[in-house]
C-alpha cells in the first residue's frame, strides 16, 4: 500500500496582534504540525520560546492539503484566513504541507510544489515572512521507503531551488530516521517532533529573532 500520494512542506508563520504578548508565530500545515497529545514540533517549539517574547500559534488542521479548495477540504489557504478573521497581526510564517495533496487529490508534485511557492508569495506580498521546510518521507507497513516517496523527493527539490536560503527549515526531512522517529508511514513521534522543534529554534536564532530568554 502506497502512504505518500503527498506533498510535503512545513511554513512557519510569527504573527503579533493587539492582543497577544511580544511577537507571535503561526504554524500552518496537517496533522504532522497540528496539536496533538504527543506533542507536535509547533507546540514543542512554543514552549522553548516562552521565555523570549514570542507567542506561538497553531492553526494546523488535521488531512489539510496546499491547494485552496474552500470548504472541499481543509487547507492552508482557509487556515490563513482563520488567521485574518481572528485579527491577528502575524511576523513570521511556518509551514509543513503537502503529502494530502497527493492522497486526497492525486496532484502531482510539481503541482503541489507551486502551490506551496504560490502561498509564500502571497505571504510575503502581505509583508509576512515564509519560512517553508521539506517534509519527510514516507515509509511503507514493511519499513520500505513508500513506491511513491519520489513525489516528495521532487516537491522538495522543486520548492527548494525557488527559496532563499534564509528561508529554508533545513534538516525537517533527511533528519527523520525510520523507524526511531515514526508512529507510522508518515507520521512522527515525539523524539522526531523535538528534533524538528530544534531545528526550527536553531533557524530564528541563527536570524536573530530572539533577543535574550526572560
């Protein structure tokens, strides 16, 4: 059985609202990104900056794919715009997406890889930075790589070659080892989860995004 019919892509979005303390973070994606007992790397992430002036933010969903289908099917186009409808003022963007649309959808990767680059553009038109970071792959029940990883294999290179690297979550794929950071084909435990929260630490610090922990 084929797990990937995916596309995959992580974008971090920091929003700052009226209403929220310091500067604030939004993640967007699926269910890899969304709140869950495990702890995803977005909720994990939130905790190591809450002593540093950021409020983090999670509207991932749960099966969301890139591509704005309305109310077809939840997706990072609706999850923004939950975002504006709740007047939040954002900073900073991150999102992983992309595996559904290959699920739910059947798009291929090329596709699902301009879609991606079609909402950071967006963003970033609107003056919010985009951070996008490649997703992982996929494995089948046996521990194989999944028949059909190559799409995610080329939706990251494609998404790669047309981002700055100033913009780009390195390590959100090629870190995730089977099977010690998987619960399943594709989705991640809660050691995979704090090693992306890490990387994704690392990358503001590394921007100077943090000023001194409080």
């Amino acid at each position: 059985m084929s797990y990937l019919r995916v596309a995959v892509f992580c974008v971090l979005i920091s929003v700052s609202g009226p209403s929220l303390a310091g500067q604030v973070l939004v993640c967007l994606g699926d269910s890899n990104t969304a709140s869950h007992p495990i702890g995803t790397w977005c909720d994990r992430l939130s905790s190591m900056l809450s002593c540093y002036d950021w409020t983090v933010l999670n509207y991932a969903v749960p099966g969301s794919v890139a591509q704005d289908l309305y109310a077809v099917w939840p997706n990072i186009y609706q999850q923004w715009r939950d975002v504006e409808a709740d007047g939040i003022a954002v900073d900073l963007v991150m999102t992983l997406i992309g595996v559904f649309d290959f699920i739910w959808a059947n798009s291929p990767p090329d596709f699902v890889a301009a879609e991606i680059l079609r909402f950071r553009d967006m963003l970033e038109a609107e003056g919010v930075p985009a951070w996008l970071a490649p997703y992982h792959y996929a494995y089948t029940d046996r521990g194989k790589l999944d028949p059909d990883n190559w799409m995610i294999v080329e939706m990251n290179q494609r998404v790669r070659r047309e981002t700055p690297a100033a913009d780009w979550l390195v390590g959100f794929d090629k870190k995730m080892r089977w099977p010690e950071h998987y619960i399943d084909a594709i989705h991640i435990n809660a050691a995979g989860q704090q090693i992306k929260a890490d990387l994704a630490f690392k990358k503001m610090k590394k921007q100077k995004l943090l000023g001194r922990c409080e």
